[in-house]
C-alpha cells in the first residue's frame, strides 16, 4: 500500500481528490491492472472513513478504471492502448460539440483575457519550470471549462465535468512526464492551438473553432500515450484507463 497522505482539502472534495490521486498511481504504474483496492488500506492511507472511500471506487468504476465485482471488491481494469484512444475519440466528439454550441456565446472579455494569458505562455521567456506548467494547467482548464459552461447543453456540460478528472489526470501525468525530462515543446504546442480556438471564438467562426478544437484534441492523444506505461513483456503499451464501451455510449447519445 502506498504511504499515508493527508488530504489537503475541503471536507466535500475528498472524493474528487482521492479519485485524482489513484487515477495517478494507475497511469504512473504504481497501480497495476488486476490490481485489488481495499477500502480499509485506502481510508488509512488517506485518513478517512470508508464513505468517501466507496464514493470514489463508485466514481472510479462510472468511468470504467475499475470493476465492482459481487464478493471481490474493486479490481484495477486493463485497457490497451487502443481503447485509450478510442476515448479520446469520444472526448474529442463532447469537447467539438461544446465548442461549436457556445461560439458566439461567451463573452468576449474572457476569452480576450485568456488570449492575453496565452501570448505570455507562449513567450520565451515563459517556457520551462513548475511555473510555467502551473500557469498551462490553469489556463487549460478555464478555456476549456468556459466553452463548456458556454455551449448551453445541460447533458453535455453534466458529461464533461464526469469525466474531466480523468483526462485532467492524463493530461498533469503528461506534463510531469514532459518536466522529468525537462521538455516543454507539447505545453507550448498546446498554448499556441488554444491560441487558435480562442481567435476562432472571438471571430465566432464557428467551423473553425471547432476544426481547432478537433486538431488540439488529436494532437494530445499522440502526447498522451507517451507517459503510459508500459509492459515488461515484449514492450507492449497498455494503461488501466477508462472501459471504451461505457463511453460509446456517451458518443452515441450525442450524436443521435
């Protein structure tokens, strides 16, 4: 069991917060598929009783990183690298959709704010260190939680926020990656193609927003599947990450 940790957080985030932190220990590998977690060792190792214990295996096994099987528990899934991409897939099908609802909806002073925001990632002078990627996350997750909250789709917003903490966990494992090795190309990859969205909002062209949207979210699944881990077998790449057939579900819905 990995070592106890104080939760730094407010009484009605712990399950969010204990979610963020086994979906690390699954994508760094300390977790590992088939992998049984107990809630008595998890409400030790974080200092809590065992409810938010259980609500955060329920969250866990909603986005498919767990199984809750009769008489065995929790069970760490294995997914191959196919099915991760399949997920971005349907990330990128929400997120096009979200962009597209809320062009020429969000005010134009967030998004000029944000525009300001990313020309100073982007500078040169901005581009290394815990600042630096501390600043990304932020700007990351205000973009794109504003052309969610913006898009006017109830079900769509509800959908996203699910599943965000999923791919923010892919994306701060990523960046660590990228900052273990003192590489930070992809974070200002990443603030030039919001560049690109945010001056397609502000133009409200609606095709091009959503051609940005697409092209950044494509552009991140080759990204991510870097700081996967992977076997010692034969070098092949899995991760224990999200089930594909829960999520086309999600992707059908939209789409109908």
């Amino acid at each position: 069991m990995a070592p106890a940790q104080q939760l730094n957080c407010d009484h009605g985030q712990r399950r969010h917060t204990i979610v963020e932190s086994l979906l690390t220990d699954v994508f760094h590998g300390r977790i590992q598929a088939g992998q049984h977690l107990v809630t008595q060792e998890l409400a030790e190792r974080f200092g809590v009783s065992h409810t938010p214990i259980r609500e955060a295996l329920i969250t866990m096994a909603g986005i498919g990183v767990i199984d809750l099987q009769p008489n065995r528990g929790a069970i760490v899934r294995r997914v191959s690298g196919r099915e991760v991409r399949e997920v971005c897939l349907v990330r990128k099908a929400l997120e096009c959709e979200a962009t597209r609802s809320a062009c020429g909806k969000i005010e134009r002073a967030d998004l000029l704010s944000l525009s300001q925001d990313l020309k100073r990632l982007t500078a040169p002078t901005s581009r290394t260190g815990a600042r630096f990627i501390a600043r990304a996350r932020e700007v990351d997750t205000r973009l794109h939680d504003l052309i969610a909250g913006s898009c006017g789709n109830t079900f769509l917003v509800n959908e996203l926020k699910r599943l965000n903490i999923l791919f923010r966990t892919f994306r701060d494992v990523s960046w660590q990656h990228d900052s273990d090795r003192q590489d930070y190309h992809r974070l200002t990859e990443e603030a030039r193609e919001h560049q690109a969205i945010v001056d397609a909002l502000l133009a409200e062209k609606r095709v091009e927003a959503t051609r940005a949207m697409s092209y950044h979210i494509r552009s991140g699944i080759k990204h991510w599947s870097k700081a996967l881990p992977t076997s010692a077998s034969g070098g092949q790449q899995h991760v224990t990450t999200l089930s594909s057939r829960k999520l086309s579900s999600t992707t059908s819905k939209q789409n109908r």
